[in-house]
C-alpha cells in the first residue's frame, strides 16, 4: 500500500499523490524522505531535475503548510549525496546568473571554480557489512560447490559423466569453488579489519566534527551577502572545509565533504 512520506498518511493502490500535501507517494515509509533544502518552487523543481538525471533515488518536491515553504526531500540514506548534487547545481546556477548579469567570467571563476562530481562517502560500518556478506554469499557457495563434486564423484548424486569429461568438469568446477572459498575466507579477514578502522574513522570524525560546530554559526556567516542564498551555501561550505584543512589536512576527501555536509546540516537548518 503507498504511504505519504510527509503525512505519514496510508493510501489505497492506485493513488499516487497526497491529497493533503501534494507529496509523490512511496511504497513503504521504509524509504521515508526527509527535507533537506527549502527554496521557491521554480528553482527546487529545476535542481529535483538536476538531481535526477545524475542520481538513482526518490526526490520529493513539495510545498509545506506548517512551515509556508516549498521543501525538497530524498530518502535519509541519500542525504550526503544528495547535498554532493546541490553543491554542483547551486555553482552551476550562480555561474549562470553572474553570466546573465553581465558580470565577466574572470571575476568569479577563481571564487568559484567548476566543481567535479565528489566521490560519495560511505559510513565505515557499511563498508564492513558489504564484506561481510559477500564472505557469507562466497564461503557457502564455494564449500556447497566442492561437497556437491565430491557428492558426484562418490555416486551419491546420479549425474553420469564418462571419461575426460567428469575429469574437466571435476577441475574447472572444482578450482572455480575452491577459489570462492577462498575469497570468501578472505573477505572475512578484510571485514574485521575494516571494522577495527571503523572505530578509528569514526573517533576521528567525532574530533573533526566537534571542531567545527565549536567555531559557531556567526563565525561562517560573517562573509554573508543579502539576498546570495546560493553564494552563501559555498562561502559557508569552503570556511568549514578550511577549518578542516587547518587541523587535518591530510584528512580523506569523501571524509572532509560528508563532515561539511553534515555540519551545514547542523549549523543551518
């Protein structure tokens, strides 16, 4: 049954649009949206498109009675790199807009330089349980495999094979499970290791983000210009990632974007 992801209202098949609020319907809540930028209707509705021809996940463009606001929302897992994608479309829209006011390129392109697709960061814990279960998936499969051609070989299982046939499929199949098996004990190994540097990363984190908040809000507003709301979000974002650079500056660069996402996030909404 589809569900209003703003609402948290249930609707009957067929329906794909709240009656109350106007937000697209999703399957289940679990893939709940949640708001991560308000703005006026006709420039979240162009950045939702942006965001769909360079992303694979729900977006959601609505208009919020409570708050009397246009708001766009995408799916909480998503969040990093959603922010990732606005980043590149507000530096797309303020070079536009400078262009179209006749202001020579020169003059901002050094400010705001043209910005490649960051590399999307993944929480440690994530990283460890995708080897985890590849090392389940790969370890059974190869250990079922070499019990299944022993199985054969034994006549347990009726699949007659003569002659240099049984002995190549006996060889091909049999190096092929062996080396699952050993992948997937391998995998094992690299999960545990990725979870020790997990504790690490998300203890450096925590410093790293502690850092930041302690400047204060006035602090990265004090470049602030009236009215540059787009300009704004990268002077905000670039004084967070220099007070990052200053204490750890060989800090990872997926790492440092998702800290100043997530501080932004913090600090301003």
């Amino acid at each position: 049954m589809p569900w209003c992801p703003v609402c948290k209202n249930e609707y009957k098949e067929g329906y794909t649009v709240c009656s109350d609020c106007g937000a697209t319907l999703v399957d289940s809540l679990d893939s709940l949206l949640i708001p991560i930028y308000f703005g006026e209707e006709d420039v979240l509705a162009d950045m939702n498109s942006f965001i769909k021809a360079n992303a694979d996940f729900p977006t959601d463009v609505s208009y919020d009675e409570e708050s009397s606001q246009w708001i766009l929302s995408v799916p909480e897992d998503d969040k990093d790199s959603c922010m990732s994608l606005i980043k590149i479309y507000l530096a797309q829209l303020l070079k536009k807009q400078n262009a179209e006011e006749g202001i020579p390129e020169e003059d901002f392109e050094e400010e705001l330089p043209q910005r490649e697709m960051p590399k999307i960061y993944v929480e440690p814990e994530k990283r460890a349980e995708e080897y985890k279960s590849g090392a389940y998936v790969l370890t059974v499969v190869g250990i079922l495999g070499i019990i299944a051609i022993v199985l054969v070989d034994i006549g347990v299982i009726p699949i007659n094979l003569a002659g240099s046939s049984k002995i190549l499929i006996n060889v091909v199949m049999g190096v092929m499970f062996a080396v699952f098996t050993f992948l997937g004990i391998n995998s094992f190994s690299v999960y545990k290791n990725l979870l020790k540097e997990s504790v690490l990363e998300n203890n450096l984190k925590d410093k790293v983000f502690e850092l930041v908040l302690s400047k204060g809000k006035d602090y990265y507003c004090s470049g602030d210009e009236e009215g540059a709301e787009e300009g704004n979000y990268f002077k905000r974002s670039d004084l967070i990632g220099e007070v990052i650079d200053s204490a750890y500056p060989d800090l990872e660069e997926n790492l440092k974007n998702h800290i100043v996402e997530e501080a932004y996030t913090k600090l301003f909404e």
